[in-house]
C-alpha cells in the first residue's frame, strides 16, 4: 500500500491521469447544468414562455448562491491538493474544515436575505411586469435549498481535490436524475407549474447533498476529519477566499451580465427577448459544463505537482488540457450554428421564439472555441496559489468586457447588438489570457 494514497497525482500519465479525473467531473458539471435545462424543458411546456422568462430573472440570483460555495470549494480544493503534494494531509483538513464552516454560515444569511427582500432584487435583475410573480413563485422555493446546494458543491471540489472524482459525480447524477423524476409529477401531475420545478430541484438537493454527508461521516475520504480540527483560522480563510476569489468573480460576472442583458432585452425587445435570453442561455450552460469539468480534473493534477516541484507536468497536462477544451469547444459550436432550431425546440414550440432564439444562438455560439483556453488559464492559476492573475483573467471576460459591450452595443444595433456582445469578449478575453499563460509558464524551471 502506498504511504501517500494522492501519489499517483504525481505519477501516472498524463493524458490518461487527466481524463480520469475529468471525465467523471465532466459527466457531474454535465449532469449539474440540466437542473436548469430540465426546469426549463418542462415549465417552457407546462407553463409557457412567461414562465421561461421567470427562470431568466431567477438565473442569476441562483448564481450568486452558487458563487460562494464555489469560491469556498475552489479555494480549499487548491490548498488541500498543494497540502498533500508537500505531504501535510492533517492541514489539508484543517482547510477543508474551514470551507465548510463559511459555507455553512454564508448560505444561511443569503437565505434570509433572499427572503426579505425577494422582490426588489428580482426586480433589479430586469423582471417585466408579467414576468415577476413567476420569479418569485420559483425563487421563495429555492431559497430554502440554499444550504443544501452550497454545501454539496463546496463538498463536490473537496472531493476532485483528493482525486475521488467518482463520488464528486455521482453526487451530481444523484441530484439530476431525481430532478428528472420529480420535475413533470409536480409541474404537471400535481399542476404546480414553476413552483413544481423549485420544488423537485429543492428536494434533489437535499438528497445530493446528504449522500456527501455521509462519504464523510462514513469515513470513505482520504482526508481524516475530526472535531478538534473544525476552527476556524485565518491564514486558512484568507488563503481560501483569495484563490478562490477568481471563481466568485467569474460567477458574479455571469449574474451582473444576466442582469445587464436581462435589462437590455427588456428594453430592446421586451417578455419574448428574455424568454430568448433564457433558453440560449440554458443551453450555453450545458454546452460549458464538459470544458468546466475538464478543469475540475485539471485543477488538482497541477495544484499536487506545483507543490511536488514536477513542473514538466505541469507543464504538459496544462497543454493536454487546452488542446481537448479547445476541441471541445469547436464541435459544439459547428452543431449549434448548424442546427440551432433543433436545439432550442426542447424548450419551447413558440414559432417566434424559436426564430429569435436561432438568430441569438448562431452569434453567441460563434467563438465558443476560445472559451477553453481561458478557462484552463485561470485554473492554472488558481492552482499554483497565484490569486492575482486568477482574479484579474476571471473579472476579465465578464466585467471587463463583456458587460459594457452589453449596455454600449444595443444602442447602435439594437437587440442584435446583445448578443454581438458575447463572442467580442471571448476574444479578447482568450487574448489576455494567452499572453499572461505564456509569460508565466516560460518562468517556470
């Protein structure tokens, strides 16, 4: 038996070791994005496209939700996988613990939060008259999941960090496949509508993040927790929050963008845009989800043989890594230019949405191709402990460029302008991450 059980981080191949890692986290971020695709799927035909523009207004605050316990569970996931790299597995717990402890408190004041003031901040993220009550209706109800969804994923990034990344996705399918049992019998067998589907999503949660409860308290993780190593301190929290800070930004940029083009559409074309927004919208996420879940597995792969000082690998999987995202990226992209109806008929049987919705897709999906490479390079970072290029590559598409191409670009071609917005900043973004990656990887000895 091998004395330390992450050696093979440090040893095995490197293609073969990558896809280990990353299918099964590609699967889960996969399995994790058709929450919101199957809500979308069943409300858009059970309850209409107001409904779907309900889901567009509720989206962000989702992710604000989400963004904390990623930024938590990125953050640990890069200490804990340097830890066992330098073999300190008992401060690799000491991390772990800590993540958990703010994720914990931080979910519940945004419950309480959320719950006060509901509908002034649906309202900020571009709700319509019409569209309001089926926000809120959705949001009240997922709210009271909130604990529950940060912990699973701040649980799902420890987890790849150790290198369990089966039990990372089968968590995620745990959460998925009773989300598409529990969707059509509450949307449609009990009528509820859009509050089914918060319904069936919250109750997937629970059930996801308990089995998470129970690998640990089971005794199944590497990682040996005990009581007396739940405190907080905050060297620990500091260095948590800033390496996974790249992450927040990144998931609050996606939310001040959606409520940037929520707002925008509104303007330029009302309830049927932001039911449009929605559906591309939901679709980009799942098409994301395998080039998130290739850096899930790249994540512990460079963290573990940064700290073992086997920089050639790191060196290689990094490579590895934005060859197959690239790749990635340009299938899904030729099939979306080719076939966008098709795609968007999931969703919706609406003859004018589905026009609107093709022209949106086509442009968006346009330079998808890019989307690997930055994403790999603020990974990279986030994984060799290096906060500053991590949080500026990850405020770059989103703040940066995206969201004021977004509010300037309308205004001279209209709502065709929105949608311009997305593939003008993959570009530049991918720029800037290009030069950064490069000057920084030829440091490396």
């Amino acid at each position: 038996m091998k004395n330390n059980p992450h050696e093979f981080l440090g040893t095995d191949k490197i293609t073969p070791l990558l896809f280990k890692l990353s299918i099964p986290a590609m699967i889960g971020m996969v399995s994790n994005a058709l929450y919101n695709v199957i809500d979308t799927v069943f409300v858009g035909h059970g309850a209409g496209s107001l409904a779907i523009g309900g889901l567009t207004i509720a989206f962000p605050f989702q992710l604000i939700i989400g963004a904390f316990a990623l930024m938590y569970g990125v953050g640990v996931a890069s200490v804990i996988s340097r830890r066992l790299g330098e073999g300190k597995p008992e401060e690799a717990v000491i991390a772990a613990s800590n993540a958990f402890i703010l994720t914990f408190f931080t979910s519940l004041i945004i419950l309480i939060f959320g719950e006060l003031f509901l509908e002034k901040i649906l309202n900020i993220f571009g709700a319509t008259e019409d569209i309001l009550p089926y926000a809120i209706d959705y949001m009240r109800i997922i709210l009271i999941g909130a604990p529950f969804l940060s912990f699973s994923m701040c649980a799902n990034n420890i987890l790849r960090s150790e290198g369990a990344a089966k039990v990372s996705m089968t968590i995620m399918i745990i959460g998925t496949a009773l989300n598409v049992v529990f969707d059509p019998i509450f949307i449609f067998g009990f009528g509820l509508g859009i509050k089914g589907a918060a319904i069936a999503t919250v109750i997937s949660q629970i059930c996801g993040s308990l089995y998470a409860l129970s690998y640990f308290l089971r005794g199944k993780s590497s990682l040996n927790f005990h009581i007396r190593l739940f405190k907080l301190k905050f060297v620990y929290i500091k260095e948590i929050i800033l390496l996974g800070l790249a992450t927040f930004i990144r998931q609050i940029g996606t939310s001040a963008m959606a409520l940037a083009v929520n707002n925008m559409v509104k303007i330029y074309g009302g309830d049927l845009a932001i039911a449009t927004f929605g559906m591309v919208n939901r679709f980009l996420t799942l098409v994301l989800m395998p080039i998130f879940g290739m850096n899930q597995g790249l994540q512990p792969i460079i963290g573990y043989n940064f700290g073992a000082k086997k920089n050639d690998r790191v060196k290689e999987v990094l490579k590895v890594a934005i060859m197959i995202t690239t790749l990635i990226g340009f299938v899904f992209s030729l099939i979306a230019f080719i076939f966008p109806r098709i795609l968007l008929t999931m969703f919706t049987t609406d003859q004018e949405l589905l026009a609107m919705g093709s022209v949106a897709l086509r442009i968006i999906i346009s330079t998808m191709v890019f989307l690997g490479l930055q994403s790999c390079g603020t990974t990279y970072f986030q994984a060799i402990g290096k906060s500053l290029p991590s949080i500026f590559l990850g405020m770059s598409r989103q703040f940066i460029i995206l969201i004021p191409l977004v509010l300037i670009l309308p205004r001279f071609f209209g709502l065709v302008g929105v949608w311009i917005a997305f593939p003008s900043a993959d570009i530049l973004s991918s720029l800037i991450t290009s030069i950064w990656l490069i000057v920084d990887i030829k440091k490396i000895k």
